[in-house]
C-alpha cells in the first residue's frame, strides 16, 4: 500500500506513529495539535502574495531553462515528486529538473552523506551540470510556489520529507509536521545543506514553531534572500 493510497483511503487519518496497518501507523487528526500558523489569516495572504510573485519570476525563468535543458539534458523541464506535508499528508512537489531523467532510480547507488532520516550528497552524479547552477541559484526551487498557492506549502515552513524518510520516523520526528512545509525556514537560512544531521534539522524546525510570528516569517524570507544572493550552503 502507498503512502498516498493510504491516506485516500483513511481520509480522517494520517501517517503517525499511533496505531500500525500494513506497517504504517495511523493516528486520528482530531487529536492533532494545530499550529497557529496553518490557520492564520495574515501568514496565508503573505503566502499568496508571494506565490503570485513568485510565480511571475518563475514565467521569466522558464523559457531560458527549457532552451538549455533541450540541448544539454533532453527531458522534461519540470520534476515532480511525492512529499509529506501537514501532519503527514501527501502531495507532489514542484521543481525544476536539476537532475538526470531516471534520478530516482539511480538513487540507490549514491552514498548518503547525511545522518538520520534525510538524503545528501555533496557530489551527486546525478545532477547535471545545469542542474548545479539551479541548485547553487536556488532557482530550482522556484516552480514550488505553485504548491504555496495551492495550499500545499507555505513560503516559511519546515522541509517537505518523502514518505520513505516519514515511515522511519520517530515520535518526536512528527511534531515537525505541525506545520505545513514551506520553501524556506531555519534549516535554510541557517547553513542549507551544509547541516547533514537529521536530529539537529528536527531540533530548528521546532525551533521555528516556538519563535513563530509574521514577524519572524518575514525575517527568514530576507534572510533567505540574502542566502540566496550570498550562495552559501547550496549543491
């Protein structure tokens, strides 16, 4: 059974670590704690309003990206995946390729340079030479405003995990799903892919749901920028 079917045919359940079936665990969402900032008003206009920016950066960027990945790597412009969100819940993630076509079934043969239940290599063979300017740029990222409009994602948030890293998930791993994942947040502004441990990753994304406020979102998206601009952490 997929993560995504398991969810479709639970509708008020989510992935969890309360119950098991079929090695999955279940826990009942009207038990969930709620983080104030999924259902704030003003978080979700800042969401809009940047998705709609956002996206409008995206329309200037395409064209060119397509015309290099046309001669350099033939193959779709956009990649697609299944991400875990909001206590679990799936839905596909947007970005553009920065990787080989058949990436993820080359996956098995890179080596893991992380630490828990996340995947990072500071050379990985699969991305293409295109594909480490994207990710150097951070330019990769941005087709996920659409998941921002969409509801899916928040501009500020934790980092969306696959379900083959939220099946291993420990306990206190879920509370970093009380929020709904964002293209940003501490984790990014605070050393990118430079931080390889998966706790310490788990230990910022509390963190930000302790310190949350506008406020606060709107310090880590230009601090982000400066990020960005400074190319710091980024592979």
């Amino acid at each position: 059974m997929s993560l995504s079917t398991l969810n479709t045919q639970t509708k008020n359940y989510t992935v969890a670590n309360v119950g098991v079936v079929n090695h999955f665990h279940l826990i009942d969402l009207s038990t969930q704690c709620i983080h104030p900032s999924v259902a704030n008003n003003t978080k979700r206009l800042i969401d809009i309003l940047g998705a709609i920016i956002g996206l409008i950066i995206t329309s200037l960027v395409v064209v060119p990206v397509a015309i290099i990945t046309l001669f350099s790597d033939p193959g779709p412009i956009f990649y697609s995946q299944i991400r875990c969100g909001l206590n679990g819940r799936t839905f596909r993630i947007w970005k553009f390729r920065s990787m080989v076509v058949n990436a993820d079934k080359l996956k098995s043969l890179v080596k893991n340079q992380a630490k828990g239940n996340i995947f990072k290599s500071t050379d990985d063979p699969r991305i293409t030479p295109l594909g480490k300017f994207l990710r150097r740029s951070s330019l990769d990222e941005l087709p996920q405003f659409w998941n921002v409009l969409m509801g899916d994602m928040s501009i500020v948030g934790t980092r969306p995990p696959t379900p083959d890293e939220v099946i291993n998930y420990a306990p206190h791993h879920w509370e970093r799903l009380r929020v709904k994942p964002g293209i940003t947040g501490e984790w990014q502004t605070h050393g990118r892919s430079n931080i390889k441990d998966f706790e310490t990753i788990v230990s910022m994304d509390l963190d930000y749901q302790r310190k949350w406020s506008i406020t606060y979102d709107l310090m880590l998206i230009f601090k982000t920028i400066w990020v960005v601009l400074d190319r710091k952490g980024a592979y």
